[in-house]
C-alpha cells in the first residue's frame, strides 16, 4: 500500500491510489458494515447515501455475524469474504482486516 493522505487509527484511506486498509475495531461502536461503506464512500467521493445498497451486493447482518467475536476476548482469526462494491473490491479478513482497492 502507498503513503496515505488519510491515516486514522487502524484505517490508511489513499482516494489518488483508490486503496484502503482498515482494522475493524469491534469494541469501537462502528458497526463492520457501517465502515466499509463510509471507506468506499470515501474513496469514491460520494454520499454513502448515493451509492448501491451494501445489502444489495451481500447481506450485512451476516457478514456481522461471521465475523464477530465469539465473547469478549476471543476474536476470529480465519476466513475471508470478498464482493464488490461501487466499483471496488471489499475482502474482509477474520482478524477485521478489511483491504478496499479498485476492482479495474
């Protein structure tokens, strides 16, 4: 991944490279959906509420729920999901690692 203009936390959002590389924190209060669609309203310039349905592409309620810590501690390591997305690639990665690049 190239330098970023927007460095928050666990999150490198590049928009000139159209890449992102996120840590999903779920103790932070943002739902996993919620910040894959505010990234990719951000690498595209949009209004999250102008692009495609997140749950058009793939169902939000079980994406949270394959990926959601089984207690308190215990996160999951394994696994992955990939779909698109206003003209991106989304795969989130059991430890909440979530990598956006353009899907040209």
């Amino acid at each position: 991944m190239t330098a970023t203009t927007n460095d928050h936390g666990g999150s490198r959002i590049d928009p000139d490279a159209e890449t992102a590389l996120l840590s999903h924190d779920w103790t932070a209060g943002e739902s996993l959906s919620r910040a894959i669609v505010t990234t990719v309203a951000t690498l595209s310039g949009r209004e999250p509420e102008e692009m495609e349905r997140l749950y058009d592409r793939i169902d939000p309620d079980s994406l949270e729920a394959i990926f959601e810590p089984t207690s308190d501690t215990a996160g999951r390591n394994g696994g992955t999901v990939s779909f698109r997305l206003e003209g991106y690639s989304v795969t989130v990665h059991g430890s909440g690692t979530i990598v956006v690049t353009d899907a040209a």
